[in-house]
C-alpha cells in the first residue's frame, strides 16, 4: 500500500501573503491532519524563511514550493533577457525551496503562467529546455526536484498535456525534472486521468487534485476516483495536494491571473477539512476497489470467457 503525503496548497488558507500568515498556514494545515502544506513563491523574498522552517520543524509538516512564472519572466520566452530573468527567478526560488526544507519545487516554471496570444514555437521549447536544465542542475546540489505543471490552454501555450510534459522532460534531459498533475487542468485538456497518468511514462513526481470550479472536491465534473485509481495503478507515491481557489479568499492579483471572477466558497478551514477527508476516503475506497477488482477481474474474465465461448459453441469442435 502506497502512503501519498497528503498536502494543501498554502493559499487556501490565507488570503494575503507574509511570514505570519505563511506560519499560520503551517500551523492550520498541521491542526487539520495534513501531511504537507505547498507554499507560493511568486515571490521568495515575501517571507522570513527561517521562520517559516522553525515552524514547519514545530509541526513536523512536509513542505513542498510552487510559482507560476510572470510574463517578464518566462523562461520559455525568444527575448534571451526574459527568460534569463525568468531562469534567475527560478535559480532564487530553489534556493530558497532548500533553505525552507522544500525538495520539490513545483508549478507553472516552465512558461508564463497565464493567457498567451498565440502558439509557442520551437524557439520557445528550445528556451525552457535550455534554461530549466540549467535551474535542474542547480536543484540537483541540494536534492531538489522540479515539478512543471501540466496547465490548461488558457493558462500556457507550452505545456498543456502530461504527453507534453513528458517529451519536454525528455528535452531538458535531467533525472531530477518531475511531471507535475492537476485535475482541475486534466479535467480540460486529457482524454481521461488514466491515459494522463500513463503519458507520465514513470515520471510523474507531484499531483494537485482541485475541482473543475476550483471549489470543494466531488461539488464538479472532476473523476477523483478514476485518478487515484490511475496513480494506484503506476504505485505512485508521491505528494497529493489539495488545490481550490475563490475570488473573495485571494487577493486581486492573484484573482486577475487565475481568472477567479466567482466567489465559490468562504470558509477555507471547513473546505480543507472536507478535502483531506474525501482523499483519505478515496485512497481506501481506491485500495477496496483494486482489490475487489483483482478478484472480479479473474471473475470477469472467466465469465466473458464462458460467455462468449457460448455463441461460438455450436460452431466449435
Ligand atoms: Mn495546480
């Protein structure tokens, strides 16, 4: 039986972003039963992180680091100085991933999270691949992996499939680049989590699970069952964290990149309790099934064989 770490995303629980809050988050998450709590690093220098770190030491909670790149600072830009900024940005949140504890820095890193007006070129992945080797290998110094998240359309231009991700990875060429799920995004763009997970190829190294509003898990069209089926199925265990976001629980800035214009709920305590409860019951009812089904597989399969051996009877020897 796998033991994923059960994480929520930081930004759950607080709507503005400092140290107090950052150590409140921990603090909230580890009183919730969490695993992990995955702080934002937009910005590094937003919090004390040695703060942060004696916090997380108090609570003995996991601690994982995300971003999603701004337009001047995208790694995947043709403009050499843009994504030079974008790789210096990435190259400062990795350090700061090690100072807090973090071994996976995950996200939107490979592109400019957020609407683009047209298709990225060949110059654009030859950019990210580029640069993201260079950010691995510094990452590699300190243990640490990077997760690039598989977005929706509306949110990159780049890396919008786990089949994607996966050829990206094999560009970048480094042991320690991750492929990073989201159901929220897969529920857009794949064609089911079973076929996203095994596009992964064995490198999927982080998961987000949200809901197709962003709002509680099992209120929308998300198939949370069938991908902790699919991650059984690959025995992933890695991270499993929880991702929802609400217009009036963010701050405006965050509202305009997300494109948050609905207040979906308001009590963020409440929402993560529900949360990790429903993800705890579905990895037992995920365990359950697995094995139920492997006893009505063999079931399955003896009938479908006497079954169709039926028609085919008269006709057989
Ligand atoms: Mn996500």
């Amino acid at each position: 039986m796998t033991q994923n770490q059960l994480g929520v995303h930081a930004l759950v629980l607080e709507r503005e972003w400092d140290t107090a809050a950052a150590v409140r988050a921990v603090r909230t998450a580890a009183g919730l039963g969490y695993d992990l709590v995955e702080l934002p690093m937009f910005a590094p220098d937003a919090i004390d992180l040695a703060t942060v770190r004696r916090a997380l030491d108090e609570t003995g909670l996991a601690v994982t680091c995300s971003l999603g790149l701004p337009f001047d600072r995208d790694i995947s830009s043709a403009d050499p100085d843009v994504a030079a900024a974008g790789e210096a940005l990435l190259a400062g949140v990795v350090d700061a991933a090690r100072s807090v504890g973090a071994e996976v820095v995950a996200g939107v890193i490979h592109s400019a999270m957020g609407k683009h007006p047209r298709p990225a070129t060949e110059r654009n992945w030859e950019a990210a691949a580029e640069g993201l080797a260079r950010v691995a290998d510094r990452a590699a110094g300190s243990g640490t992996r990077l997760a690039l998240e598989v977005v929706n359309r509306y949110e990159s231009n780049l890396v919008n499939t786990a089949a994607t991700c996966a050829a990206l990875i094999d560009a970048i060429g480094r042991d320690n680049v991750v492929v990073h799920l989201d159901t929220y995004h897969m529920n857009i763009e794949e064609r089911s989590p079973a076929e996203a997970v095994a596009a992964c190829g064995g490198r999927l190294g982080y998961v987000h699970v949200g809901e197709s509003a962003r709002g509680y898990l099992g209120s929308g069209s998300v198939d949370l069952a069938g991908l902790l089926r699919a991650l059984h199925h690959v025995a992933y265990a890695g991270p499993i964290t929880f991702e929802a976001f609400s217009r009036n629980r963010v701050t405006p800035e965050l509202a305009a990149t997300l494109s948050l214009w609905r207040d979906i709920w308001d009590d963020p305590e409440d929402l993560a309790a529900h949360a990790l409860a429903t993800l705890r019951a579905g990895l037992r009812a995920t365990e359950a099934r697995v094995a139920g089904d492997g006893a009505g597989h063999r079931g399955e399969l003896a009938t479908g064989g006497a079954a169709s051996s039926t028609p085919s009877g008269p006709a057989s020897p």
